[in-house]
C-alpha cells in the first residue's frame, strides 16, 4: 500500500516541480519558514481568525442521526507572499466545509473529527471510528473537510487530495496552516453555540493535524491522534519512489536532511510547545506500520509529557484489536467532556 500511496505524492508533485525555474523558485520561497519553525513561536504562524464568520447550515436527510453540512468562505490568506497569487487562483479550496452532526437539543460536548490523505469520505471514517456510537452516547461529532479535498478539490484534480502535493512545496507547507485556521472558525462556531468541551482526532495526515491543533488551540479538552506521522520530511524519504525523488531534489539543492526538516518544520506539532496537558493525549499506532513508522508516534509521545500511546496489532489500514484502542479513545472522552 505504502508504494502506491508515495508514486501517487511523487507524481502529483513532480507535476508542480518541472517548470523551467520551477524547483530553484519553490526552496528559495521554502527558506522564508525556517526562521518562523525556529523561533517555535506559533502565534507568529497560527494567525486568529476574524470573529463573526458567517457559517451556513443546510440539512441533510437522514433518520437516526441529524446532519447538518456547514459552509463557509474561508479568510484565510498564506502566510507566504510567494503562494498568493497561486490561493487567489483557486475557487473551490477557499470555502471550508464539515459535516456536524448535531442533537440540536442543546449544547452537547463536541468531537472534532479530521481524515487522512485521500480519505475524506464521511461513511469511511464514521465506520473506523464508530462515530454513530457515540452520537447515541450523547456527542456531538463535526467532520472537517481538509483543505483540498473532497469539495474542496480544486477541477481538474486527479483525485481527492491531490493539491496537497500538487502545486508545490511551498503549497503544502501553507495546507496545513489553512486548515488549522478553519478548524479555529469551527472551533469558534460551536463555542458561540453554547460548547463547553471540544476534542479532536484524526487518522494519518488528520492525526498529524489533531497533533497541532491541540499543539497550538489551548481550547480544546483532548486529543486523540490515529497513526500519525510527525516529519514529512522522514516519512517520504522512507517511502518510495518519494525518497528517491526528494533526494534528487535535495541533492540538486545542496541541502542535507536536517536543513529540509527545518525547511517544512512550520507545521511540525513537534515545533511547538504543547497547550495541552499530557494527560488528556492518548496516541494511537500500529506496530506493524510501515506508512506511519513506529519512531514517529514514540517522538510524538515523547514531546508530549505525560500522554498514552496505545499500540494495535496491525498496519496503516489494517487495525485489528480496534475495539480496544475506541475504548480506550471513549474512556478519554468521558473523563473530559463531563459524561
């Protein structure tokens, strides 16, 4: 699985590279994040988005749980000058979406849930994390819509994702950032909705995401990343036929491995010091991954004082014991969210 998955992330970004000028363009704009990672000073990165946003709700049709799809023209802008013009471009990236699945009694204790790297569909991702369960539990549950996928993937894209790679590195070090400030407007939506307590999970790429939300939101009560990894540099230099390309692409640069980390450590959730306690983070991986290798989650735990890290018998995509590991996921929710 992990073969496809990186000839996917090298072609898609091979398509953005090969311009004349193109590569020599991208790490010159790359070089204006490293001073930025290095002061670890997120407030300088995580701009606060403006209050007030209009967020529309339309229903959605279904009996046992009320869906509404929520809506809105993103603010955002890249932190870059060098990306601008190229988000300015784009039409169908700039409105955030998610799903919320909402009681709509009262204000309920909310779980904010991120996808991985293609993996946007609601239906997969309810199943893997037996979100039904827990809307019956009594949760409210808002599925986000990462940057680039899903409706918001630009036409024309390959595949749902696609654009995560695929316009340049410079680009993907701004998606990231993109989302956390989205999931901010959510954020602010259900608090002005009366929500007490928030907490988030993801899988893969949105684990990674959950990682820095509650690395750089101190307004969320837990965090539950699912296989995540913590260096994008590490993870495709260990994939292929991405490590051969990015080595390519390093070596044309005159840039060593360490350099290229800082580089796209903007968005690292181990750049930054955590918000919140330990206690409240439990990190769920697979001992048998070779997508998410097992060094990046013991980094992530390590960095994180204090939380859990539960390990499944199983992969990237094949979670046997995942019973288990939702438990103990459910029991973490409980102790924080007041149920």
């Amino acid at each position: 699985m992990r073969t496809p998955l990186s000839a996917t992330v090298a072609s898609a970004a091979l398509s953005s590279l090969l311009g004349p000028g193109s590569l020599q363009r991208e790490f010159e704009a790359l070089r204006f994040y490293e001073p930025l990672a290095r002061a670890g000073d997120a407030s300088r990165v995580f701009l606060p988005p403006p209050k007030g946003i209009d967020i529309s709700e339309r229903v959605l049709p279904g009996k046992d749980i009320r869906r509404l799809q929520l809506r809105f023209a993103s603010p955002f802008k890249p932190l870059n000058p060098f990306a601008l013009p190229q988000f300015e471009a784009m039409q169908r990236n700039t409105f955030a979406h998610a799903q919320h699945w909402c009681h709509g009694d009262r204000p309920r204790p909310t779980l904010i849930v991120i996808h991985g790297f293609a993996a946007d569909s609601h239906c997969m991702n309810a199943h893997a994390l037996s979100l039904a369960g827990l809307y019956r539990k009594g949760y409210d549950i808002l599925l986000f819509t990462y940057p680039h996928h899903g409706r918001r993937a630009e036409r024309g894209s390959w595949f749902s994702g696609q654009g995560v790679f695929g316009r340049g590195l410079v680009a993907f070090n701004e998606a990231p950032l993109h989302a956390i400030h989205d999931l901010q407007v959510f954020i602010d939506y259900l608090q002005g909705r009366g929500v007490e307590h928030i907490g988030v999970a993801g899988i893969s790429l949105g684990g990674y995401t959950a990682a820095l939300l509650a690395a750089v939101d101190e307004r969320l009560d837990y965090c539950v990343p699912i296989v995540p990894a913590v260096s994008p540099v590490d993870a495709f230099l260990e994939w292929q036929p991405t490590g051969l390309l990015l080595s390519r692409l390093m070596r044309r640069q005159g840039i060593g491995v360490a350099e290229m980390r800082g580089l796209l450590a903007v968005h690292n959730p181990l750049t930054y010091a955590p918000h919140l306690d330990g206690r409240r983070v439990l990190i769920i991986g697979g001992a048998g991954d070779r997508v998410t290798m097992p060094r990046h989650l013991r980094l992530l735990q390590q960095h994180w004082v204090g939380s859990e890290l539960h390990w499944f018998p199983g992969n990237h995509i094949l979670h046997f014991g995942r019973r288990e590991y939702l438990t103990r996921m459910g029991e973490l929710m409980d102790r924080y969210s007041g149920l």
